[in-house]
C-alpha cells in the first residue's frame, strides 16, 4: 500500500532544463517549517487521505472496526487510532496537531503499528520523534556547500551526463554531456538554479513537453522533505518552499500529499530533438559530507539504440562547443 507520510530520499535529476522557462515572480516569507508541523502533517495525511492519487489511508475496516455513523473524512477518526495504538485521544490528538510532546519510542512503535505503516513510513516517523526530544538547539553554522576538486575533476573524464546536487536540490556543478542532455545551467542566476525551482518555474504548464511530469516533481519534494526532516529551518529550503508555496498552486497540492519516496536510482525518457527521444538508466553516488552532496550519473545500456543516440548527442554537442 502507498502511504502518505514525510519522507524521502535521493531522486533523480528527472527532467531537462529543456523542458523548462525561468520566470521572475515576487514572493513573501513562509513560515518556516518544524517538526511538530511534518509530524503531524504526516498522521493527518496518512490517516484522512486524499481527494485523488496513488495513496490511500488505512480505513476502519482495514484494522477490524465497525464503520459506525457517518464520518466527515475518509479513514480512521482520532479515537479509533488512539485505541488501536493503546493512547488516550487526548494524547494522540495533542501529537497529531504538533503540541509540544515528546513521544517515546514505544508510543512511536505502537502508532506505527496502528497506522500499519511501511518501513519506510516508520524510520521517518521515528526520525521526527526523536527530533522532539532533542534539546533546544544552539545557533547553527551552515557552511556553503562546495564541491571538491577531486569531484570537479572526476565529473570532466565521465563521458555520460552527471551532475552534483546539493541537499535542497541545488545544481552544483555539471559536465558538458549533461549540458547536452539538459541544456546549458550556466543561463539561469546563481540563486535561481535549483532542480525543484526549475520544475515549478514552466510559464507554459499545459504545453510541458516532460513524460511523466507529476511523479517528477513528487520525486523532487520527496527530496526537499527529507532534506526539511533533518534541518527544519534551513533558510534554503524554507525560501524555496515558501516561494512555491505562495505563487504555484500545483506545488501547494503535490506538497501536501506527504508521498514517500525513497530510491537512488531509476529508468527516466529524455526528448531531444537534436538525435530523438532516449530511455537513460540513473544512480546517485553520496559524495563525503553529513549530508553531502550527491552525484547523479545518467547511463545508457551498452549496444543499445538509446547508446547510441547518446553517442550522438556527444558529437553534436562537440561539434556546436567547437563552433562557439
């Protein structure tokens, strides 16, 4: 069963700039995000569900209840979770609506239970658990995030597309078959360079030339709640999900599904009109850092019809570099 809940991991870089515009718009401040906020913005989503999607929440049946009455929403109503994790409603209420509790790891063990959530769904909402017993945190040093030398160096000898991209999705670094592949980073500002930005940023939505664009750009904020669930006041991340939150109606939706994803790698279509459509095969690769960066290598099978349109792309891609 797919389960709505915060949680997600390294996805790739799944859509070229070719299939984006970039778009000045103003935005206010968000509030920044927390953990009480994701927590239980994941018991809600986990357990109410959703007009439409993949993701369906645990009903009465599912866990041996009776219906009884008619119910405003669908899925399991507050009592009934209590009963089933052996907490008053009182307590599982005031977790639910993010107050100030700390629940300890039995009574995360017994909600897990209750919810019937994965494994997945499970260490997340054992991550942000703990983060609620941690003590108040003294001022953080965010060093900018850099890539070694040593990196720079080894992205210039691949010979398929590779990227770097930082915690909170920025494009680091790139070699020039990525830029084949995608477009050329280097026409976006610095500050606007972000994959999740970047989605969000298609002036022409209905026209979006992208296979598969939703589940993308879920892929893309399962990164960015990841990132939120270990340092939830990151001023780059509540910047990029204040910004799309305040002028994307889409993000607003897709952002409040709590999708889980959780994957390093992965098949993506590119379409490119220089040599014609290709199916690529990605992984990510952590480079050194608590979190680090990652890099996102693209690779085609060998002998293969989309090898050797990426053969070909590398040849029009030099020979338009050589020309200036």
């Amino acid at each position: 069963m797919a389960v709505p809940t915060t949680l997600g991991l390294v996805r790739a870089v799944s859509v070229g700039f070719g299939c984006l515009g970039l778009r000045e718009l103003p935005c206010a401040p968000a509030e920044q995000p927390h953990w009480g906020h994701e927590q239980s913005a994941s018991l809600r989503s986990r357990t109410r569900g959703f007009p439409a999607g993949p993701a369906h929440p645990v009903a009465s049946h599912d866990v041996g209840l009776e219906p009884g009455g008619r119910r405003k929403v669908i899925g399991l109503r507050r009592e009934e979770i209590a009963l089933l994790a052996g907490l008053s409603t009182d307590y599982y209420q005031r977790i639910e609506q993010g107050r100030d509790v700390r629940p300890s790891d039995d009574v995360l063990a017994a909600l897990a239970g209750a919810l019937g959530l994965g494994d997945e769904e499970r260490r997340h909402l054992f991550a942000l658990g703990h983060a609620a017993r941690r003590p108040a945190p003294t001022p953080v040093i965010r060093e900018p995030e850099r890539v070694p030398d040593r990196t720079r160096r080894l992205l210039r000898v691949i010979d398929t597309p590779a990227v770097v991209l930082g915690r909170h999705l920025d494009l680091l670094d790139w070699n020039s078959m990525a830029e084949a592949l995608l477009g050329d980073p280097g026409t976006y500002p610095p500050d606007r360079l972000n994959m999740l930005l970047l989605l969000f940023d298609d002036a022409l939505t209905a026209q979006r030339s992208c296979p598969d664009w939703e589940t993308q750009a879920l892929d893309y904020i399962g990164m960015m709640r990841a990132a939120v669930a270990t340092d939830p006041t990151h001023p780059r991340a509540t910047a990029i999900v204040g910004e799309l939150s305040i002028r994307s109606a889409e993000f607003r939706r897709l952002w409040a599904r709590h999708d889980v994803r959780d994957s390093v790698s992965g098949t993506k279509t590119f379409r490119v009109p220089a040599v014609g459509d290709m199916v690529l095969d990605w992984d990510t690769y952590p480079l050194p850092g608590n979190p680090g960066p990652v890099m996102l290598v693209f690779t085609a099978v060998p002998g293969s019809p989309d090898a050797e349109r990426l053969r070909l792309l590398a040849s029009w891609h030099a020979s338009r570099s050589a020309l200036g």
